[in-house]
C-alpha cells in the first residue's frame, strides 16, 4: 500500500514494553504506518494535533491525562478513530458510550488485536470515501454556481446513531456483542437480559435506556418488559380473539402487549 493509503497510526500508553509490543504486531500489517508512540496524556494530545492520525491505540490509565481525557481535550475535527487497549474491563462501556472502535482487554490474543485493527481499517476507508464523495460534490456545485447549472445536493448517509456492539460484563470479562446477533431483550429490574446465541446476558442498563440506542427499525417493543429482533421474528400466532404471539426463530414465544399491537396490524 502506498504512503498515502496507508492507516496513520498512534500509539499511546505509558508502559514502554507495551508500546513496543503493539509497534510489533502493527509492523506485520502492510496496511498500517505507524506515525508516533506517546507514553502520557499531554503527549498524545499534542501528537494527535501534530499528526492528524487516521487511528490512535489509546490506554486508558496514564499519566497527568488518562485516555478519555485526552479525548475530551480534542475538537471535534480532531478527534480520530480509536481503538482503547487497556488492562481494565471497568471503562468498556463508557468506551463504546464515545464510539470507540474497539476495547482491547490485556493480555489480548494476537487474532484478536489482528481482528479489531481489520474492522478499524475497514471503517476508515468507509470515512475516506465519504469524506471524498463530499469534496467532490463541494467541487461540482461551486463548478455548477460558475456556469449557471443547479447541482443536486449529495444523497450522503447521515451520521450513524445507533448502537452496533454492546460491551457486555460476564464472569469476570468483557463479551462485545454485535446487536444483530440478538433474539430479544427482557427486563430485569436494574438490569436488562440479553437472549443472543443460545446464551443470556445480564447487563447493567435499563430498558428504556438500551431501547433508545437500539435501531428502531429493527428492535421492537412489545411489551413493557420485552423488545424483540424483528428479524428474529418467524411467526406470528393469534390466540383466541384478542391475545397475539411472536414466534422467535430459536423458538422463543412472547405475547405481545395490546398496546403494541397496531405495530403488526399492516402484518395479519
């Protein structure tokens, strides 16, 4: 890959030997260039601004700044796409709460630290071609306002704001749970339990919170205390003249609450 191609990467942490493991296992990817290392948090502030990387590998605790302050101290325009390596699993969730990319829990399998940088790589060059699909119509309309010809505004994704991956606390570590892998959500007090995979979650969050982070063209309230995956959805079952019943694909049943009813009416 070319100079220019290539994932300008940070990397950050306050242990030199960690900081040369990851210079390692990065030096293996032909994809990556690594443009600077910081063992504080002014450190990569200002190697941050220097540098403009497409990709910083961050701890969480250091010196003077830990991780999420070095973030906070960024414009918006600054900010890049982080990937946070640390030897603590507390900070997951309000990792994922800022959009990181990836949390990376030491020690961490060189599969695993190959597969988060994959999946980082893959949603830079998304943001590149964005960023380009952008310029380029910036270019054409004011080439259209010079030659008198209107030019369509660029049919653009907004930005995503639904949730992708939960960042699940199970048994002493830390599952990410890519929301497309769930069945249905139930509520249980404080918490919520996640049905995904044969397996069931407990995770701290309420329901009215996790529901509001959710898709809602794919997640479905159907009760006070349950929300479903509509495409986990394979029948729908009338009992008796009022009662109605979804049929998950794992077999699960759920009756559906009469005040969400009217969301299957277009579906009977």
């Amino acid at each position: 890959m070319n100079a220019a191609a290539a994932i300008r990467t940070l990397v950050v942490d306050d242990e030199p030997l960690a900081r040369e493991g990851l210079r390692l296992l990065l030096a293996t990817d032909p994809d990556v260039s690594v443009v600077g290392e910081a063992g504080n948090g002014p450190e990569a502030v200002r190697l941050i601004r220097e540098q403009r990387p497409d990709l910083v590998l961050l701890d969480v605790q250091m010196p003077e700044l830990n991780g999420f302050e070095v973030l906070s101290h960024l414009g918006p325009g600054e900010v890049p796409a982080v990937i946070f390596v640390t030897a603590y699993d507390r900070y997951a969730l309000r990792a994922f709460d800022i959009h990181a990319l990836d949390y990376l829990l030491k020690p961490f399998r060189d599969d695993r630290f190959h597969d988060a940088i994959g999946r980082a790589k893959a949603q830079i060059r998304l943001t590149r071609m964005s960023d380009l699909s952008q310029r380029l119509m910036s270019v054409l309309s004011t080439y259209g306002e010079r030659e008198g010809t209107p030019v369509p505004a660029p049919n653009l994704a907004p930005p995503e704001r639904w949730v992708r991956r939960l960042a699940i606390r199970d048994s002493g570590r830390v599952v990410f749970l890519d929301v497309d892998e769930i069945e249905y959500i139930e509520a249980a007090d404080y918490y919520v339990q996640i049905h995904a995979g044969g397996k069931a979650y407990l995770h701290r969050e309420t329901m009215q919170g996790l529901e509001a982070r959710l898709d809602p063209e794919r997640f479905m309230r159907i009760h006070r205390s349950a929300i479903v995956n509509s495409s986990r959805i394979r029948e729908l079952r009338s009992e008796g003249r009022r009662d109605l019943v979804v049929v998950l694909t794992g077999g699960t049943e759920l009756r559906v609450a009469r005040s969400h009813r009217e969301k299957f009416q277009h579906l009977r």
